[in-house]
C-alpha cells in the first residue's frame, strides 16, 4: 500500500543521510500520515481517509466537505 496522503497527495520524497565525515547515502522522507474516519451528513455514511497531519489541521479549518471537494477537483482524492 503506498503512502500517499489521500486528500493532499503528499508522497515520500528522497535525500541523504550526511555522517558527520560527509558520507552521503540515500535516505526517505515519509509524510506524518494517520487513518482517519469521518462522516460525511450529506451522504450520511462514514469514510475512511489516509491522510497526513497538515491535512487535517485544514479539514479542522475549514471542514471536511469542503477539502474534499477542493481535492476532488484537483483529482487527489480517491474516494
């Protein structure tokens, strides 16, 4: 399963570890993400949401129908 936020899309990016002699190797950066339920009155059922941590401040913010919309717009959202 990848690890990809469902509203945001954010995905692992990549970098390096540096050591303290300047040796690089190859490391991931994942996304905070959390399963996460909500319900939706509108269609009065409940989903289930992989989403990162920032991702939910905005739905804390401004409420989950109206990400949701945003996001199916922009074509991140899978459900």
């Amino acid at each position: 399963m990848a690890r990809v936020c469902d509203i945001t899309g954010k995905r692992a990016r990549t970098g390096n570890n540096v050591s303290h002699a300047k040796n690089r190797t190859k490391r991931k950066f994942y996304p905070n993400l959390q399963k996460k339920r909500f319900y939706l009155p509108e269609e009065d059922k409940w989903i289930t949401l992989k989403v990162a941590t920032s991702a939910l401040r905005t739905i804390n913010k401004n409420g989950i129908t109206a990400v949701l919309k945003k996001a199916r717009e922009n074509g991140n959202v899978l459900v």
